[in-house]
C-alpha cells in the first residue's frame, strides 16, 4: 500500500504521522522524500511517499493523517487527496 503527505518540514510531523501508521497496526516499510518545495509562505514543504502493509482501514489511516497538524494533504498517490 503507498501513501503520499505533504507537509511542513521541519515541525515533527513525520514522526507523528510514522506513530499514527504503527499505531494501527500499519508496517512502514520505506520512507522516500519525493521532493522538497516552499510554500507561499517560505516555510518548506516535503512529500514523502510511505510504503505500508496492513489489513486496517486505509480511508480512516488517511483521515487521522490529514488531521495531523501541518500535513497539508494525503493521498495514495493516485489522484485522490485528502487536503486538510
């Protein structure tokens, strides 16, 4: 399973989106910074792609991430963001 975030670089948003994945139950199998970029704001911005394996529910996972402070979107990469 893939899933993309965008988010704030810099403020531990990874870590906590890394802590919501295991703690329901997802395996995080690799991490890949896709590409770094500035918001109109200069802040940085990172997406990152996560490789997970579970059997949860992948729209509920999505949904906590998103509320996640400073993600900006998550999305499997295929088209269907879930902005915040």
């Amino acid at each position: 399973m893939r899933r993309e975030l965008s988010y704030l670089d810099g403020h531990g948003v990874l870590r906590a989106a890394l802590a919501v994945c295991t703690g329901r139950r997802w395996a995080v199998h690799h991490v890949e910074v896709d590409r770094e970029s500035l918001s109109e704001e200069g802040q940085r911005i990172a997406v990152v792609t996560l490789r997970l394996d579970g059997r949860g529910d992948l729209y509920d996972l999505a949904a906590e991430l998103a509320e996640l402070t400073g993600v900006r979107s998550t999305s499997t990469g295929l088209g269907e963001p879930l902005d915040e």
